[in-house]
C-alpha cells in the first residue's frame, strides 16, 4: 500500500497527459505532490523527506513549465530527483546519520531480518546510487529524443519496467549472500 502512495504523484502524472496534455498533467503532478505530503503528514505527524524533496521539484519545475510553456523543465525534474537520490544514498555511506546506510533505513525493520555484512550493506547501497545515475541519464536521453507522448510512455513503463527488474535482482542479489547459520550436528 505504501509503494501505491509513494507513486500515486507519478501515476496522476501519466493519467493526465493521456487524457489531456502535459500541461495539464504538471498542474495535476503539482497537486497530487502536495497532497502526498500533506497527507502523510495527517496520518504520521512527520513530513517524509523524499515526498517533500519530489513536491518541491514539482512546484519549481512545474512552475516554470507553466510559466514558459515549456515541457522540458518538468522533464529535467525527473533526472533531478532521481540524482539527488543517488546523492543521499552516496552520502550515507560516508557521512552516516546512524549505524546504518540509507539503504537499510529504507528497508526499516525488514532489514534486521537480513544477515548481510556491513561490506554487503555498502554494495548494495551502491548499487542504489548506480540504479538512480542510470535512471537520470536515461531519462536525460529519453528528453533528448522523444516527444511529449514517447517521454511519457519511457517516464511510465520504462521507469516502472526499471524499477520492477531492479528490485527483482536486488532481491535475488540480498538472498544469495544471506549467511545463514549451520544446523548443529
């Protein structure tokens, strides 16, 4: 349920250009951010970073879209919150807040139930500053070549596409170097 709230922004997002224009789905990006905030700040009484980081990108990039009638500026959004991402993660592995990477904060309690080295945490980690580099200079490509409608259809399957093999192999990455404790015989 959580993962639906975190992309409900990006999904009105690609509903609006669909069935409108672009112009039309910045206003309806702009809101569903805000809102987003808004809205986990009612149910937690705690703004989440990301959430707030993304509705600020949108106001401004979104803003000056509207302003010049220009798509490309809520597209450049997209490369810019994902390599501030990478950033964060980058960052925490050098300036580490608590004892554990962004990474497996992100993971929460789930992560305790992993039984990875701290050398493993790092990789992966690192693996999630690759992914996010990778996310914002594909998307500086798909702004280059393609139009509104093809920049859409990269921006919602290929991302989502990404994102969904990403975590595959992440998956399958974490359960092959879980060191599991031997049976005694």
């Amino acid at each position: 349920m959580q993962l639906l709230f975190d992309f409900l922004p990006i999904i009105a997002f690609f509903a609006a250009a669909k069935l409108a224009d672009m112009y039309v789905a910045t206003v309806v990006l702009i809101v569903a951010c805000v809102l987003q905030v808004l809205v986990h700040w009612l149910r937690t009484r705690s703004v989440n970073r990301m959430h707030l980081v993304t509705a600020g990108l949108a106001l401004v990039f979104g803003g000056i879209t509207l302003a010049v009638h220009d798509t490309a500026f809520i597209k450049w959004k997209f490369t810019i919150v994902n390599w501030l991402f990478a950033v964060a993660f980058l960052g925490s592995m050098w300036r580490r807040i608590s004892d554990r990477s962004l990474v497996q904060r992100m993971m929460g309690a789930a992560s305790s139930e992993f039984t990875l080295t701290d050398d493993e945490w790092r990789r992966l980690n690192a693996m999630w500053v690759g992914f996010f580099l990778f996310l914002g200079a594909a998307n500086l490509a798909a702004l280059r070549y393609l139009d509104d409608a093809g920049w859409m259809n990269f921006i919602f399957y290929g991302k989502f596409g990404a994102i969904a093999l990403f975590i595959v192999v992440q998956a399958w990455w974490i359960a092959s170097r879980m060191h599991h404790d031997k049976p005694a015989s």
